[in-house]
C-alpha cells in the first residue's frame, strides 16, 4: 500500500528529475532552502499576540497555509536525499519524548526534560 507521503515523495523526486535540479538537491542546500521557508513561516507570525495567532485572518491564514506546503515539501525532499524514513523517525521521536516526558511529570508544565541518552 502507498502512504500520501509516499506518493508526495515521489512526486517531488520526479519533479526535480524533469527539472534536472537533483544536482542542487544536496542535503545542505535543502536543510538550508527549509530554513529559509520556516523562516517565512515565522514572520507570518511576528508581532501578532498569541490570542491572534490562533484565529489568524482569512488572508493570513492563506500565506501562513503556503508557507506550511514549503516547509513540508523541502522536509520531505530533504528526508528522501538523505534516506530517512520520514514516518520511522518522527515514530522513533515520538516514543522518546514519551520516555523523556512522563505525563504524570510533566503535564501542565514547559519545563524541558534532560536529554535522552546517545543512541537512543
């Protein structure tokens, strides 16, 4: 069976295939381009208090959803060129920060948890 991401993952493999842009493709200048659109992302955000900011305006909300479609298309381009299973890790980080941080410990806190070990 193929996942949505799957299909968006190859999608954006054949649309820098056709382009021949794979050469530009590289992992530095992917994370640098989804640095880049989080930081578009961001200014949307800028200035507005944190009430605003959870009923943005019609047309807010319509730049704030083009910059999200960025963000997620250079995610995925760059987790495609490096091989990494998009889905597996975010699962993988998932379970951590469950480990990390006890609903009991944690909840109703921003309080940051130590670390996880290496290689876990």
């Amino acid at each position: 069976m193929t996942t949505e991401l799957e299909r968006l993952t190859v999608r954006l493999r054949e649309f820098a295939r056709v382009r021949e842009w794979e050469q530009f493709h590289t992992p530095k200048n992917l994370a640098m381009a989804l640095a880049g659109e989080v930081g578009e992302l961001v200014a949307e955000f800028q200035w507005l208090t944190a009430e605003q900011s959870m009923s943005p305006d019609p047309d807010a909300l319509a730049r704030m959803r083009t910059e999200l479609a960025d963000v997620t298309l250079y995610l995925v381009r760059l987790a495609d060129v490096l091989g990494v299973d998009l889905m597996a890790a975010a699962g993988d980080k998932l379970e951590d920060n469950d480990r990390r941080y006890a609903a009991d410990r944690y909840r109703g806190s921003a309080e940051k948890a130590p670390p996880s070990p290496p290689g876990t």
